[in-house]
C-alpha cells in the first residue's frame, strides 16, 4: 500500500491494539531517525492523536480521533488493489470531481479519493448532497473492470450490494434494504446515495467512479430540517457512535470481491444478491422516467440490471432509469 512514513507509523499503532511501540524499534524498522520519529509523531499530535510516553517501553496510543485518513483505513482492509491508494482530504469539492481528474491522469483500479467533508457534494441528477463534516462517509472509488460501457450501470447494483453487506457484517440493531437502483434505506429513511459515472471510449470502459455518501454518525440536529422525514444515519439506527474507518475498508473488501464476482461470473450471482437486499421487489412503487409515471408492482429486475414493474392492467415494462417512490 502507498503510505507516507507518518501514515505508516499511525499504522503500526493502530495495529498494537494498545500496546506500546519503542521509538527505537519504530526507527530501524522504518528505516528513520528516533528524531525523524518523534517529529512525525508530534505532527500527528497536532491532528488529534495523542501519545504516553511508557518508560523503557516507548510511545502509547492513548487517543484516536475518529478520521477516515489512510492510515486509519489500511488496519482494516484485506484487499489486493481496493484501497491500496487512499487520496485524503480533510475537505473538497467533491470527491467525483478529484476522481475524474485522477482516473484520466491513469490512476490504478481501486484508487480511492475520501474526504471528511465536501462543501459541493452531488447526489443523481446533480441534486445537492449534504455532507456533514467528520459525520459521513464521503468517497469515490475508481475501479477499472473489463467490461463494456453497456454494463457499466450494473456496477452501481455491484456497489449497493457490497455496502449492504459490508453494514449487515458489523452492526445489528436494524437491517439496511436497497431501493433501486442506488439508494441504501433503514426503517423506510435515506442513510446512502450511490452516483455511478463512466469514462469511456466506443467499445471499453477506460474507469467507473463509484460515488459513496453514507450517513454515519450523524445525529437528528445534523440534519437540516426539511430532511429529518426522510434522511437517517447508521449511528441513529445502531444507538451508538461508530468507527468510520472500519466501515470504509469493510465496503472495500466487498467492493473488490463483488467487482471480481461479476466479472468472473457475470451479474447473476449479484443479481441474488441484490434482490435477497432489495426493498423494492414485490412492493407498489410510482416511477418517474423523463417521459411518464408509471405505477404499478416492481417484480425484479433483469440479467442487465433493469427494474421491472407490472402495471394494473398486467402489462410488463422495464424501467431504465426513473425515481422510484414506494407506495405504502
């Protein structure tokens, strides 16, 4: 993994569990100066973390603030290229845009750009998107699959599926659903927006930018008010304060491993995947496309990803792109 020497000393202290490292041995392992040690460590002071000093046994970790830098991330993370290079920013614009220029600038598959904060962040159909600063996630994964621009929308069911999967592994107190095509609901409330974009020629897909925005540790007062009837965010579902870096290199593995699936095996084991998830299949749903309105029942969707909805008078029509409102 690319880290800088400070995000690699952070590393090594994440992964002590709480115990103290020697300055000495930090040193040779890194191949720095104690001195050079010590002035990392007093920059990541200034960042939040704190250290003790443990006579004859080195420096402990004493206070780790809740960020979602590299280093914070790397600890939990087993993948081969996910997350292998971390772009952190404490804010952006918006993590698509430094996507864009990076995958254009021929940034390696897995890439990821992550901020604390995006003071421009853009959900589908350039809607604003609220990105609460150290609260959220907020990031962009570059993933290069061997696939063709046709297939490039299935990656956003691909992603919907690994975020799902990746919350259900760590939290209990509630069960994410997924309302096609990208949004992640709890209890019927909006707590994930996934926004897909392409680069590509006529017949390849150059990069695919997977958008992520999570609402983590938001509480009720985060949220501006016209929001709180539709808007929630992990912790207020989970009844606690969670660890956003292990909930980033948790989707990451899934994201690489679904990404792999899919490309190995075609879209139908995501395609069980995602339905086994889905809080639209079976239920009454308005569509809103460019054209119509649509009402009637969503029954699946197809081997290329696409909604289908049964209409009152039985007819079949495949939705490509709409706003999905659930009729309760």
């Amino acid at each position: 993994m690319t880290l800088s020497m400070k995000d690699r000393i952070l590393k090594r202290f994440l992964l002590a569990s709480g115990e103290p490292i020697s300055g000495q041995h930090l040193a040779e392992e890194l191949g720095i100066s104690r001195t050079a040690v010590w002035k990392h460590l007093q920059s990541l002071q200034e960042e939040g973390y704190t250290f003790d000093t443990i006579k004859k046994k080195g420096y402990l970790l004493t206070n780790n603030p809740d960020r979602v830098d590299a280093a914070s991330i790397a600890s939990f993370l087993t993948t081969e290229r996910f997350g292998q290079t971390i772009h952190y920013f404490e804010e952006c614009a918006t993590t698509q845009t430094i996507a864009h220029e990076l995958a254009r600038k021929g940034a390696q598959d897995g890439t990821v750009v992550i901020a604390e904060t995006q003071t421009d962040g853009k959900g589908r159909m350039s809607r604003p998107w609220e990105s609460t600063k150290g609260k959220g996630i907020w990031m962009t994964v570059i993933i290069k699959p061997d696939v063709l621009p046709h297939q490039a929308p299935q990656f956003t069911l691909v992603a919907a599926v690994s975020i799902v999967n990746a919350i259900k592994s760590l939290y209990s107190n509630f069960t994410p659903v997924i309302k096609w095509p990208n949004d992640i609901l709890i209890n019927g409330l909006k707590c994930t927006g996934i926004l897909t974009e392409m680069i590509a020629e006529m017949d390849r897909v150059q990069a695919l930018l997977i958008g992520i925005g999570i609402n983590v540790n938001q509480q009720r007062d985060d949220f501006p008010e016209d929001l709180h009837a539709i808007a929630t965010s992990l912790s207020i579902e989970e009844k606690s304060t969670l660890n956003r870096a292990e909930l980033v290199g948790t989707i990451l593995n899934y994201l690489e491993k679904y990404s792999e699936l899919y490309v190995t095996q075609g879209f139908s084991p995501i395609k069980k995947l995602w339905e086994e998830a889905s809080g639209t299949i079976g239920k009454q749903i308005k569509a809103t496309t460019l054209t119509e309105v649509l009402q009637g029942k969503a029954i699946g969707i197809t081997e290329a990803g696409v909604l289908e909805i049964q209409l009152e008078n039985g007819e079949i029509r495949s939705i490509y792109s709409a706003d999905i409102e659930l009729n309760e």
